[in-house]
C-alpha cells in the first residue's frame, strides 16, 4: 500500500528538480503546492480574458456606437438580455461584417 502511494505520487512529480522528485515528503509538499498554483493561475487567466474581451468591446462600441461598455451592458440589462461578455466580443470583433450585430446594438442603444 505504501509503496505504491509513493510510487504514484513520486511519478507525478518526475519532472520537478532536484528532491522534489526522489524523496516522498518533499514531493508531496511540492505537489500540492503545485496543484494551488495551477488552480490560482486558471482563475487569473480566466480574469485577464474577461479584462480583454471588455476592453476590445470597449473599443468596439465607442469606435461604431459612441457609446461605452458600461451603458450598452446596462441596455442589454435593461432588455432582459444575459450574454457573456466573450460572445459578445466574438459578435462584435469576428462577425462584425454580418451587421446583425450593429442592428441589435442600435435597437438597445436607442431605448436607453
């Protein structure tokens, strides 16, 4: 039982240096201080791409619509509508030439 406890936890942890990989305790603390980092670090990228879709549709808005990220996410509110912020992103930045897209920003943006 505890041979293979250790092996499975020692073969996790082969790519660490030095005794992070070749002695048990130490590789156990490594591995879970790894596993934290790697859950911390899922959380900052998701942030830092939300900051980023908010920001190109940002852009996107005050560029066509003269209007910000904030009123238009109020008019959707207004209406009823619950869309991510990355479809909208993907709407307005890749489908941009459809203009579906710039039809429904104006029929939002004229009751607010």
């Amino acid at each position: 039982m505890r041979r293979s406890r250790h092996k499975r936890m020692l073969k996790l942890t082969s790519g660490f240096i030095g005794r992070r990989s070749t002695c048990f305790r130490i590789a156990k603390q490594a591995y879970i201080k790894a596993c934290l980092y790697a859950r911390r670090d899922r959380k900052k990228l998701h942030a830092v791409r939300k900051r980023t879709n908010i920001s190109a549709l940002n852009f996107y808005l005050r560029c066509n619509f003269n209007v910000n990220y904030k009123v238009f996410i109020t008019a959707l509110r207004g209406h009823n509508v619950v869309v991510s912020v990355a479809v909208l992103r993907y709407l307005a930045c890749v489908l941009r030439y459809t203009r579906l897209f710039d039809m429904m920003i104006s029929e939002f943006i004229k009751g607010c």
